[in-house]
C-alpha cells in the first residue's frame, strides 16, 4: 500500500499544476497505524514531488489507542505538527456502543501526552445525539474538552449509515435514534459552551481558538483545488473531481501496473454553483454574492427573492455587507436551506 501510495503521488505530480501546496492531511482510515518512519517516507515523496509553502500545516488523523508515549516522541521527528485525534467522547458507556477501541483514559492520556511533548495544536472529534446521552453527560463531555485546552473541537450528530452494525440494529428496530429536538438542544448546548469559552464557530461542525482554524478544511470550504491519493481518495481541479477506487487490491495493482482505476465527473457551471452554495452556508464567512454574480453570473437577491425573504423572516438567515450568513437556527438546517436554493438541472 504505501508503495502504492508513493507511485500515485509521483504520477500525479503536475495534477495541481505547481500549485504552492499549503496543507497535507494523513487521513481516512487509520494512518497513525504506520511507524514514524514510514509517515517520514510519505512526507519525503510529496516534498519532494510538490512545490510547498514554508510553513505547511501537516495533520495526522490518530486514534487515542495508537498514541502512546514512545509513538508521540516518534511523530514530533516528523514534519507533522497538527493532530486529529478521534476522542468521540469521554464516557466509556459510549465509546463502548460506538465500538470504540480506545477508553476515556486513553483518550485523555493521548491529548495531555502529545501536549507535553510539545504538540500546540490538536483537535478532537466529539459526537453528539447518542442513544441513552443525558443533557448532563453531554455538558460532561463538552467540560473535559474544554479541561484539556486543545486549539479545536470537531463536533458532530451521530449519523446512522446503512449496512453497517449501527444501520442493520435499526432497520431491526433494536435501535433508537435520539430525537431531533434533543439533537437540536445538545447543538445549541454545545455552541453556548464554547462560544462562552472564548471559541470561534467558524463551520457548522467545527470550533477553533482565534486563529486556530483547520487550514485544510477551509480550503475544502473555500473551493481551493486538492489532490488524494489512495483507494477511495477524491481530487478536485476546479473543472472535474475524480476519484480513485475504493478496493485496496484493486487500487494497489492499478497503480502497480500503471493503469489507476478511477471515475472522473466533470462539473458544470450548475454543479459549481450548487456546490459553493453547500459549502459556503455552513461557514462563518457565509456566502458572497458579488463572487456569485462574477463567477456565475446570477443575481442570486433577485433569482431567489422569495426564497431568501422567507429564510429572514423565519430568523434562519441574514444579509449583511453583501454576504448572506446563517444565524443559530439557520445552522441546524443548512442543508436544507442550500438545497432549497439550488438550481436544478433539466
């Protein structure tokens, strides 16, 4: 696999056409399964196939369970100098339903140890709307996140994918999902929190310490072309997205072989539009509408008057210095107010 890996990055080396790369991010899967050695390699191969800014931000997505004490002195030889560590909570009742390997104490271990080895910025998964999760517990978990003073707190609703053991238990009606309102009150609970604790919420899911945004993500967010590499991997050129599949067998001898197995979907000026719409409402930032009117050539004030008047009325969106942004409530519903502002294609 990692001979794979190293043989995409290299073909797929003018992929971002010397685009200066600000951001990697070690990710999907389990990478914090691989030795610092290895990690080293991988690094080696993109800085040595990519023109890089000076001060990359290089994420490691990592299990608690995989953080130990001599693996944490190994990745601070590295040139990785962010970590996503996948907490998910802090009650081991939970971690224990989620099918967790790691404990809440491992957990904590991993974020204080990479903090005194000298990691300053580390983010952390939490996962609300969990079956049996209190109002109490859930103000508990949000506390001890806050206890442990990392720079930024990816949160999210559990979401309940078919064909897997959480998906088979309910379609059996063994599982109960909490309520939206009880969803909607941990959201607003948690937004409360840490906004009172001095954090930005700068995406529907995400919260960060001034300046201590996820630079990767944003990028995601702000339609900046990316590369991936690896089975299921997606890349965006700001024309097509393409991506690799998702058997590892198959994406190994594809790439061995020099024949990659992928699809590419070219985007059209509809899907574009759709898309900036989706990711733009769920930031801070908003969407812009003199960017709209420029890229696109859509009025979207006019085009969507009714529409956009009816979202202020209701209190879930606000126009201000030629931006339109969701308010509190907004948040809780952006996907459906994006879609109810898309075009559709005939």
């Amino acid at each position: 696999m990692l001979d794979a890996l190293h043989r995409e990055l290299s073909a797929r080396a003018s992929y971002l056409e010397n685009q200066e790369i600000e951001t990697i991010y070690l990710g999907g899967g389990t990478p914090s399964m691989l030795s610092a050695d290895e990690l080293q390699r991988l690094l080696d191969v993109v800085f040595k196939n990519f023109r890089m800014t000076s001060t990359p931000e290089i994420t490691l997505e990592a299990n608690p369970d995989d953080l130990t004490y001599f693996k944490i002195l190994e990745l601070k030889r590295t040139p990785i100098n962010r970590l996503s560590i996948g907490v998910q909570s802090f009650r081991d009742e939970d971690l224990q339903w989620m099918n967790r390997a790691h404990t809440s104490t491992q957990a904590d271990y991993a974020v204080k140890c990479a903090q005194d080895r000298g990691f300053d910025n580390i983010t952390i998964d939490l996962i609300y709307s969990v079956p049996g999760l209190s109002a109490q517990a859930w103000q508990h978990n949000i506390e001890k996140a806050l206890d442990l003073e990392v720079q930024h707190i990816s949160a999210y609703s559990l979401t309940i994918e078919p064909k897997t053991v959480l998906g088979n238990q309910w379609a059996k009606g063994e599982l109960h999902p909490a309520p939206d309102e009880v969803s909607e009150e941990q959201f607003r609970v948690l937004r409360q929190m840490l906004l009172r604790a001095g954090f930005e919420h700068y995406e529907v899911s995400n919260f960060c310490r001034p300046g201590m945004h996820s630079r990767h993500n944003s990028s995601y967010w702000k339609g900046a072309h990316y590369l991936g590499v690896g089975p299921s991997a997606h890349s965006f050129n700001g024309s097509s997205r393409q991506w690799n599949v998702a058997n590892n067998a198959k994406y190994i001898s594809g790439i061995t072989t020099g024949t990659p197995s992928f699809e590419i979907e070219q985007l059209s000026d509809t899907m574009r539009f759709n898309e900036y719409l989706m990711t733009g409402l769920r930031t801070q930032w908003g969407i812009d509408l003199s960017h709209i009117k420029q890229e696109f050539g859509i009025d979207l004030l006019q085009r969507e008057q009714t529409q956009l008047e009816s979202f202020m009325q209701q209190g879930l969106l606000i126009e201000a210095e030629n931006h339109i942004r969701l308010t509190e409530s907004g948040l809780l519903r952006a996907d459906r107010i994006a879609s109810d502002l898309f075009i559709v294609e005939s």
